[in-house]
C-alpha cells in the first residue's frame, strides 16, 4: 500500500471556499479513501507564501522523503506547492523523481507516474508563475498609485519625526524637534557616531533610544522630512508637511558626495567624520606645504609621519613633531588671552534645539504621565520591579535633561560684553565636548602654520 504524504497551504489564516486548510484536508482524505491509499501524515502551512520554499511543513515533507518514509506526495492544487516555476519543476524533478516519488494534484487530475502528468506538470507550473507574476504587479501599481497621490505607504511604522494617523503623516512636534536637531549638527560638522551619542544621551522617540549610527544616516537621507515620498527610486510631492527645508536637506545631501570630504578637514562644515583631535585639519606645515595629523600622541606634518601616501608633500621633510596636549592648550590659551571684538559670537552662536519651550513643556508633561501610568499598571499587573524601576529612570533621566534644556542660559542679548564672550569661552573649553570645542575653534581659526617652534595664526575673523 502506498504511504502518502498529503500536503495543505494556505498564504493567510482567513482562506475560504476550496482553499481553507479544511477543505483541502477533506477532499485529499476522500481521494486517498478512493485510491485505496494509506496516508502517512497531513504537512499543514497555514499563513505561508507560496513565492518560495522556505515553509516548515514542506521543509519535514523533504526530510521524510529523504528517510524513505513516504511513497507519494499529493496536494489539492498545484498552486499549493508552489507559485514558482522554478521551485514547483525543482521540487517534482529534482526532490521528488529522483527519489522515485510520484506527485499527484487532484485538482488538475493527473499525476507524475505517467506522460502525460508529466508534460502537464510544466505547462501549469508556467500559469501558477504567471499568476503570481500579476498579483505582485497589480499590487505594486497600487503602491505606485498611491505614492503618486502623496500618501506615505510605510503603514503604521513612520519615521522618526512624524506620527501616522488616519492614513497620514501628521508631524510629532517633539521628535521633529529631534530630526532638526541631526542635521544641524551634521551640518555644523559633528561625525555620525558623535550624533548618535548625543541624540541617545539626551533624547528618546516613539521606537526607543538612539542606539544605532543607522538611524540618524537614515535620518539625513530620508527626503520625507522634506515633504516628499519616495517609491520604487522616484520622488513625489508628498502630502504631509515637511519638518526641515529643501535647502538643509539638500546640503546635507551633498556633504554625502562631496568626493574630497576626507581631504578637505579645514572647514568641519564639509566633513561629517570624526576627528578624535582639537585641531585635526587646522595645522599646515610651512616647510613643505602638507597637513598635520595627530598619532600617538603628536600632531606631525604628513610628509614627516607618512601614515598616508596621498597626503605627503616632501618625503624629506623635517618639521618639528608638537604634543598633542601641549599644542592643544597652547591654542586654547592664545583664543583666551585673544581680544575678540564683542559683537563676534552673536552671529556664530549655537542654536539651542530644544528652543521652543513650549514643546518641551509638553513633553515634560507627557513623561510625568507616563510615569503615573506605569505606577498604575505595577498595582494592577503582574509586571516586575524591576522593570518598573527601569522605566522610570529613564523617563526621568530625559526629563531632568529637559528642565536643563529649558532652564540653560544663552547668548542673546546684543549688548553682550566681552566679559561675557570670555565665560563663554572658558565654559566650552571646560565643559563642551571635543567636537563643541573643535566647532568653537574652527569658528575663530581658519588654520596655523607651523614652522618648528614658530605659529602663525591666520584668523578666520581678520
């Protein structure tokens, strides 16, 4: 008696009429009882593809048949094997036959045990493809249309920035204030990895913390901040608001193409890399004309160091090697002890991102209810301290940081003295970060040429 292994698919759980797993059972049931068949086992894929082969069920059919459990493979239609060409004819000419295993589809009424089953088996496999074939061009025409018509089809995951309400993007005016925030410090010359840092120390969003570099490339490259969908490498006119203008996004843009970003460290503006020293791409060498790079401790001319090839000038240059520490406070000192004329950093300020006090009273709000809804759900559920404890630190770690945010002073007041201008720059120099320092640095010097012992500061303000 043949041992029949009787195989059941349906793409999604809510299949009706003749292709229910039910329905395919009873009529494959009735077959093998009209055979006179002996049905080994029922290998069910409900809610599986048939685009490929990578389904459970079909995956144990292939091992039993390789441990010569089954004699027979049958299905209620052949579309339930496969919707492929190419996997349908692998499956029955490659797995099947050449373990002497005849395939039967009732639905078409024939099988592989004799000619003519055969030859059918080729010529339906063919319809089965071209059927799939329209499904996926009829739904990509449906996606195309709609992009066209400005709607964002990413469905109930947008990006960062923007909530997806009725069908729309509708902008989160908290998480918009996060997306200006990444291009204005990439613009301003800040490395990825040194946004990513600063977004996930200071801000969260609807998907969590920023712990990837990914998310703020994504970010930068994404044009429907600027209004826009993007669909199968075309743009449309999208029907959302944009959250940054087209010509922030378009900078940004080309800061990603900018061939000679690597070569060109003098203006941070047209570099978004790290640079891991304060004056990285500001020291020129007077004896042969090349950079200064910083390496195990010291700032060296290139043609001296030749850590690269590209970069050196004069392969028998001398030039003296200075302590990274030491040239570092040098320069800090010389900007100190500088007479800046007062009015100069009012127009080189930073912009506070978190600027607008209402959003970040809104937000605040929004965390403290947050707070007051997870207490809540501790009393009525079983959920842990612990994870409880979790939670609200980290909503209360971003709202101290917004009441910083709020409460920081600024420079504002055109009347700013040079006292004032002098705090300032003790305070960056002291407390900012390397890449506020080198931002500040880069603002007053264009670059120093070096000559051994000898500086020459050419300012960018002179």
């Amino acid at each position: 008696m043949k041992r029949v292994a009787c195989y059941v698919r349906v793409s999604t759980d809510n299949q009706i009429e003749n292709y229910s797993i039910e329905e395919q059972t009873k009529r494959l049931q009735a077959y093998c009882k009209a055979k006179g068949w002996h049905i080994y086992k029922f290998y069910s894929d409900a809610g599986y593809s048939g685009g490929n082969t990578n389904r459970p069920a079909l995956k144990q059919v292939l091992k039993d048949i390789d441990h010569n459990l089954i004699d027979v493979v049958i299905v209620y239609k052949l579309d339930r094997l496969s919707r492929s060409q190419k996997d349908t004819l692998t499956l029955i000419e490659d797995r099947f036959l050449k373990k002497n295993i005849n395939f039967v589809s009732i639905s078409e009424n024939f099988d592989t045990s004799t000619p003519f089953g055969r030859a059918m088996i080729g010529v339906l496999s063919v319809f089965a493809q071209l059927e799939k074939d329209q499904i996926t061009e009829r739904f990509t025409m449906g996606r195309i249309g709609r992009a066209k018509n400005g709607y964002f089809h990413g469905g109930p995951t947008p990006p960062t920035g923007y909530d997806y309400i009725d069908g729309n993007l509708v902008i989160n005016e908290y998480e918009a204030i996060q997306v200006r925030e990444v291009f204005e410090r990439f613009l301003k010359g800040q490395s990825i990895n040194s946004i990513r840092a600063y977004m996930s120390e200071h801000y969260t969003n609807k998907y969590g913390n920023w712990n990837s570099h990914t998310l703020v490339l994504n970010i930068l490259k994404n044009c429907t901040y600027i209004g826009k969908i993007k669909f199968k490498g075309s743009e449309y006119v999208g029907k959302h608001k944009p959250i940054i203008s087209e010509e922030t996004f378009y900078s940004a843009q080309k800061l990603f193409k900018d061939s000679n970003r690597e070569n060109s460290k003098t203006t941070p503006q047209k570099n978004p890399f790290r640079a891991n020293n304060l004056l990285t791409g500001l020291l020129i060498c007077s004896k042969c004309g090349a950079g200064f790079c910083g390496n195990h401790g010291f700032y060296t001319c290139y043609s001296r160091g030749k850590t690269d090839k590209r970069k050196i000038k004069d392969p028998n240059c001398k030039n003296k090697k200075w302590p990274i520490k030491e040239l570092d406070k040098l320069i800090k000192g010389e900007i100190l002890n500088f007479e800046f004329d007062k009015t100069f950093f009012i127009s080189k300020k930073n912009k506070d991102p978190l600027s607008n006090v209402d959003t970040i009273n809104q937000r605040i709000n929004k965390i403290d209810k947050q707070i007051n809804k997870i207490i809540d759900l501790y009393q009525i559920s079983s959920i842990s301290t612990n994870q409880i404890s979790e939670r609200i630190a980290k909503l209360k770690k971003e709202r101290e940081i917004l009441c910083k945010s709020k409460n920081a002073p600024k420079i504002e007041d055109s009347n700013v003295s040079v006292i004032d201008t002098s705090l300032y720059l003790k305070y960056v120099f002291t407390n900012g970060t390397l890449d506020e320092q080198r931002l500040l640095v880069r603002s007053l010097i264009n670059h120093i040429s070096i000559n051994d012992n000898e500086l020459d500061f050419h300012w960018s303000f002179l």
